[in-house]
C-alpha cells in the first residue's frame, strides 16, 4: 500500500513523569514534541491515532475508542465497519467524548491535532493500572488483534480523507446541553439565554461545515477507489484553503473550550465555577440550619481543591494551590490556564471541623465566608459565560467560511 499522505510514527516518551514539582509532571514527552519539538506539525496533521492499551481486556462487551468531540461522527460511522473477532468485544465498538489528560492525546488534541486513543477503563485504571496487578494475565491476544485491525483500518480511512472529517456539532451540543441543564437551573433562563443563542446559532454552521467537508471528503474518496489520481489531485486543489481552516477552527475550539478541574478533568469552562456553586448552596443552607457536619461531609470539600484543608497544614494547602495558579506556564506545560480561579476556604473548614460537635454553636462568620465564596464564583461564572458567548460568536464566523 503506498500511503496518499505523509504517516508519522512518534514513539514518545516521558508519559509519567517528566517535570519535577508540577501539578502536571505526565505527559512531558508528547508535550514537548507538540508544542516544542515540531510546533509547525498543529494545522497540518489530520488526526493522531494514540496506540494506548491495545492488548488489555476484562471481559468487555465493547471496545472504546475516547476521542476529540470533533471526529466522533466520523469515527461513529468508522466503527461500523470493523471486523468481528472471535472472543473480542461481542457487541463491537463505542466513542466517548472528550479526550482527557491521562494519556498523551491530550497534550496533541490542545495543539489543535484531532486524536483519538483506547479508552482507559475505570476499573482497570482502579484495580490493576501502574500496580503489580497489570502483569501478563491481563493480555489477550484477540484483543490485540481487534485493535491492529481498528488502528490500520482507521489509519487507510484518514489516508482517503481530504481534509480533516471534523464534526463540530458534537462538542457544541454538549455545551448547549449543559448550558440548558444545571447552569440554567442555577441561574435561570433569563441570564443564560445569550450563552444557549451563540450555541444554538454555531450548531447551525457546524452542520453546513460538515456537510461540505463530507462531501469533499466522498469525493476524494471516490477518485481514489477508481483509481484516478488526476481526479483526487483535484479535488484537493478545490478544497483550497478547507485543510487548514477546519485544523484552524478546531485549535480555536481546543483553545476556547477546554479547562481543567483541580483533578485534571477536562470540562466547558464555565463548569468550573459551576460545581463550586453545586456545591457552595446546599453548604450554606446547611449552616444556616446549623448542620455543620453536612457542609463539610457532603459539600464543602468539592469547592476547588479545599479537600486539601480537612487533613492538611496550611503551608501545604497554599503549595499545591500556588503550584498550579503561580507556576511558570512552561512547568505547568499542557495544564497551563485551563484552571480558573480558586476559592480558600481553608479556615473555614478548619472553623467549622472546631465547632460542628459544639450544641448550638455560631456558625455566622462561617456563612458569611461561604456565602462571600458564593457570591466570587457567581462573578466568575458570569465572566466565563461572556467569554464563551464571544468565542462561540468567534467559531460561527469561522464555520462560515468553511462554507464558502
């Protein structure tokens, strides 16, 4: 087979530690070769196919493949066709959505590479992942197989692609929705209106922009299985500028809509604020009802990263505070600005785990702090929510263009 693009194999290293005193010391190697080995390889690389995990198997019904929200569609229709293999997946295969950083397509997909990987299980990663436990037993050969057969197959279909096959629907739905979920329960439909308009009208462009980048697609396809290379060459020649500007849309994408929780969750930014304020509301009703015991058994530890405060110093809840929010953005590599803000609620906790055996004891200070952390997040949420309205207006106009 003689490839119609150029492949790159990239056996990168450092995925477990590769920067000391760091938040995110994982993944350095796939970092740095993004972003400072070969920065010019973001905006023209079609897809990363991440071999994670080929060969484990605890007896799932289905493979999963996580992946960009962007190629989820294409990849949807991918797996249809992969062939059955005996004591393998019965019931085939899955995409879930978004990447996450505990693997090395993280760091490509925030460089505006689309990738895709297998999908880390949460029992394995619990029960046999970087233990003695995750030996040769956990081996299976069919499952390797099936793999060898996705990861070629997969790497022949992106071949007879012409641009990237992003679907942006995907990632724009998913916000939409959880715009229309918990954040308009919180604040109402009135203050979320903008946010839900500037994602319904994306939406919109999204579904022409992958109606055209489908059809060029086919139609590079179709020269290419009747063997005309003439015929290919020039559909890339009218696809213009498409390569780079769905490659282009997508970093924006990656760059507007992507943050971190204090556990390296990957999440729309205004979740951040968000689930502090899941969290922040039910704490303050329960002190005001003078139950102690539940805002900090049930809430107040989900604020941030203020689990720290229930058995920590605080020389040490300030340290791996700072370490994320004070670092040089080159020690914080792929985690760099994906966290946004942070509520110390450490002496309050500390307040409260002092008082909450105490019979009608004052919880007053308490509430004030809490309901002063409330009144921060809301802030915050608002500020994120403007900022994604203007990037969501952003990648309308960049959908657009695509059209044209």
């Amino acid at each position: 087979y003689q490839p119609e693009k150029t492949l790159v194999f990239c056996a990168t290293a450092a995925e477990e530690w590769g920067v000391a005193n760091t938040r995110y010391d994982w993944s350095a190697g796939a970092y740095n070769q993004i972003f400072r080995v070969h920065p010019e390889w973001a905006g023209k690389i079609m897809a990363d196919i991440n071999f994670e995990l080929p060969a484990y198997n605890l007896n799932y019904d289905k493979a999963q493949v996580r992946a960009s929200y962007e190629l989820s569609t294409y990849l949807e229709n991918f797996i249809l066709g992969l062939p059955r293999v005996e004591g393998a997946f019965p019931e085939g295969a899955e995409v879930i959505s978004p990447t996450q950083t505990w693997s090395d397509d993280f760091s490509f997909s925030i460089a505006g590479v689309p990738s895709s990987v297998t999908a880390l299980r949460e029992d394995f990663a619990r029960l046999y992942y970087h233990s003695q436990f995750d030996n040769a037993d956990t081996y299976d050969e069919a499952v390797f197989r099936y793999h060898h057969y996705m990861y070629g197959m997969l790497m022949l279909a992106y071949d007879h692609c012409a641009v990237s096959p992003l679907d942006f629907s995907v990632r724009l739905t998913a916000l939409r929705d959880s715009v229309a979920g918990e954040l308009t329960g919180l604040l109402g439909q009135e203050k979320t209106a903008g946010l839900s308009a500037a994602a319904s009208l994306a939406l919109t462009e999204a579904a022409g922009a992958y109606d055209k980048v489908a059809e060029v697609n086919a139609a590079y396809a179709s020269a290419l299985a009747q063997g005309d290379p003439a015929a290919a060459d020039r559909v890339l020649a009218d696809a213009g500028s498409l390569y780079a500007d769905v490659l282009a849309a997508f970093k924006l994408a990656e760059d507007s809509f992507v943050r971190l929780t204090w556990e390296d969750v990957s999440l729309f930014p205004h979740q951040l604020p968000l689930n502090n304020l899941l969290a922040l509301e039910p704490a303050l009703a329960a002190l005001e009802k003078g139950e102690a015991a539940t805002a900090l058994d049930e809430y107040l530890w989900q604020v941030d990263n203020n689990w720290y405060a229930y058995d920590w110093s605080y020389d040490t809840f300030r340290y791996f505070t700072d370490y994320v929010l004070k670092a040089e953005p080159d020690r914080l590599m792929w985690g760099a600005g994906r966290v946004t803000g942070h509520e110390d609620l450490f002496s309050t906790i500390r307040s409260l785990m002092a008082k909450a055996d105490n019979a009608g004891a004052d919880f007053s200070r308490e509430i004030q702090a809490v309901d002063a952390a409330r009144e921060s997040q809301l802030a915050l949420l608002e500020q994120l929510m403007t900022q994604e309205t203007a990037a969501l207006n952003q990648l309308t106009e960049a959908l657009k263009a695509l059209q044209q």
